[in-house]
C-alpha cells in the first residue's frame, strides 16, 4: 500500500504557482502536435495547417472542457456564481466538454479551408491518449478523482482527503485510457484505417467510452452529484451517449472502406 502526499504546486516563486495539472495540458498537447506531424502527417500541405489548427484546438480544449465542468456537473453552483466560470485557475474541467469543444473546432477549421474534419479528428484521436496519460497522472498528484476505500495491495491513502486506503482510480485510467488505448489506435493505424476518414475517431470513441465506463465503477462519484438514472454517475451516462456515437460512426465508415 502506498501514502500519496505529492504537493500539486510543481515550481512556485513567490505567489506565483505552477501546478502539476497545468504542466500535464502543456506537455501532453506539445508531445501530440509534435507526433502528429512527425509520425502520422505525411502531407506537407496538411502540416502546414496543422500549426494553425493547433490553436484552434487549445481553444476547443479550454473552452469546451470548462464548459462541460459548468454544464455537465456544477451547473447550479454557477447558476448562482457565474464569475466562478471564468475562474478556471481554480479546478473544474471535464474531459467530454474538452472533446466537445475539439469535435466543434474542427469542423470550423475544416470549413475554413475545405477540408474534411474527421481528417484532423483522427490526428488528435491517435495522439489524444498521451494528454489523458499525463492528465490523470495529474488527478492523482492532486489527490482529486480518486475512487473506493479497497485493501489492495496497490491501494493508496490520499492523505490531503483522508486516512483511508482507497483505488488509485486515476492511474487506472491513466494506463487504460491512456497507454492501453494509444496502443490500439496505433494497431489499427497499421492496419491502414488512418487512410478512411473518420474510422479512428469511431474507434476512440468506442474504446475510450468503454474504459470509461467500466473505471468509473472503482471511481468515488462527484459530490454534488452522485449517482443518476440505474445507479450511474454522470461520466458513465456521457460516456454511454459516445459510445453509441462512436459505434454508429464506426459502422457508418467501415461500409465506406469495404465498398473501396
């Protein structure tokens, strides 16, 4: 059993602090802009937009994830606090308004310069693992989204929550919907399904919705919102609505590929 004690400030000099969660969105989103256009962008045309796209991209990420935090689970306590929305220094962000608001810019960008958007999409899908990796490392520095009490041999105590011995829930998803899940995106990468616009954006959703909703049955629900509908949280009820998204894209596309 382990003791998490890590301090989430990773660098201060004086009142200013930089956090370990903010570092996790840098270098994640650094390493995915450079792998893209290293390894998965042959196109020097395509490369030449991707810079740009990148910063669509953040802005998606930003903007939808804080979004998805207000909307999704807090919306009553920003209903009555609607500063606290643009307070984003202070915690709250959901990775399915991130994916959002990614899903959103793109189709802008692609728009702009007449390009299909599930050819950028399936770019940030392969590589989007490694920001999920280095982010839910991050959760588990903060001691935030940690799950049941267990008495695992892996178990840990966070002890800026409590004395108890609890699922490392974060480093579950960390290396499901992380590592695991960049592993297969690049077995089918191999097996030619990048050439099919859309078909690994199906497969990232699908796989990552599954992940998700099995790991969240070892995560402790948000607070203020608990379970829902058949004793489910709100990430698991989400990631049901991608996952049946994900399918039909995925069977929708795949008949394309067969019929060329």
């Amino acid at each position: 059993m382990f003791i998490n004690n890590i301090d989430p400030v990773a660098i201060q000099f004086s009142s200013i602090e930089i956090r370990w969660y903010s570092l996790a969105y840098i270098v994640g989103i650094l390493l995915g802009w450079i792998l893209s256009k290293q390894i998965f962008i042959s196109s020097r045309e395509l490369k030449y937009k991707f810079d740009d796209y990148v910063t669509y991209l953040i802005i998606g990420i930003i903007i939808g994830g804080r979004l998805g935090y207000v909307f999704f689970y807090n919306f009553t306590y920003y209903y009555n606090n609607f500063i606290d929305i643009f307070k984003i220094w202070q915690g709250g962000m959901s990775f399915h308004g991130g994916l959002l608001g990614v899903i959103i810019v793109s189709i802008w960008f692609a728009k702009k310069n007449n390009d299909n958007p599930f050819i950028y999409l399936d770019i940030v899908s392969i590589v989007a693992p490694i920001g999920i990796f280095f982010g839910r490392v991050a959760n588990f520095i903060n001691s935030e989204l940690y799950g049941f009490e267990t008495n695992l041999p892996w178990a840990v105590k966070f002890v800026r929550v409590d004395n108890l011995f609890r699922h490392p829930s974060q480093l579950y998803e960390a290396l499901f919907e992380g590592l695991v899940l960049f592993t297969i995106l690049l077995y089918f990468r191999k097996k030619g399904f990048l050439k099919t616009p859309g078909l690994i954006s199906a497969l990232f959703l699908f796989f990552y919705s599954t992940f998700r909703f099995i790991l969240e049955f070892y995560r402790v629900p948000d607070e203020q919102i608990g379970y829902l509908f058949f004793n489910l949280s709100m990430g698991q009820i989400i990631s049901i609505v991608f996952l049946l998204t994900g399918t039909y894209l995925f069977i929708n596309k795949y008949e394309k590929k067969r019929d060329t």
